[in-house]
C-alpha cells in the first residue's frame, strides 16, 4: 500500500507542476496530462521492485526538471518574446531555445 500512495504522490506532483508550468497554455496542458497518463499505464503492472524504484525516481526527477528549467515565454506586442522567472528559477541563466535561421549555425 505504501508503493500506491507513493506512486500517487508522483503522479500528483506531475500534474501539479505541469500546470504550474504551462499555466494558461491549453494545448501544452492538455498534451502533458496525456503524456503524463500515458507513462503511468504503460508501466501500471510493474511489480519489480527495482523497476519501481527507478520509474519513482525519473518522475521525482522529472518534477524536479520541469519545475526548474520549464518557463513559458510569451509574444509582447513588439514582437518579442518575453519571459517573467519565478523565485524557483533563481541562479538559472536563460537558454536561447529559438531556432536559428536557415544557414546561421552556433560555433560549437
């Protein structure tokens, strides 16, 4: 019973911090609760215990990681994209996330 509750808190916390993060996008809301769903019940009848374990861990992982590095920018009326950064995200820098143009390549 204990495994349940703790595989109920993770699934909880999914949904949660997807809504946190997509917050007013409905399309990525309503994508995320189906992906969200979708790994649950393809790994509903896992009874190995170490199989467990690691699922629980990737989606405490996966709560970490979206509600870290997960922010929503959104069009300003210049034409530009904006992005407002929760306390969560202090010490974190931004990362360009917009494609390049055609034949423009970052050196790497």
């Amino acid at each position: 019973m204990a495994r349940i509750n703790e595989v109920r808190s993770v699934f909880r916390a999914l949904l949660r911090v997807r809504r946190q993060a997509f917050a007013g996008d409905e399309p990525a809301l309503a994508a995320s609760a189906v992906q969200i769903r979708q790994e649950f019940e393809a790994n509903r009848h896992v009874t190995d215990e170490k199989t467990l374990s690691e699922l629980l861990a990737q989606g405490r992982e996966a709560v970490d990681f979206i509600s870290l590095n997960v922010v929503q920018a959104k069009l300003n009326d210049r034409g530009n994209y904006e992005m407002k950064l929760a306390k969560e995200h202090a010490g974190q820098t931004a990362e360009e996330v917009a494609p390049k143009p055609e034949g423009k390549r970052s050196a790497s």
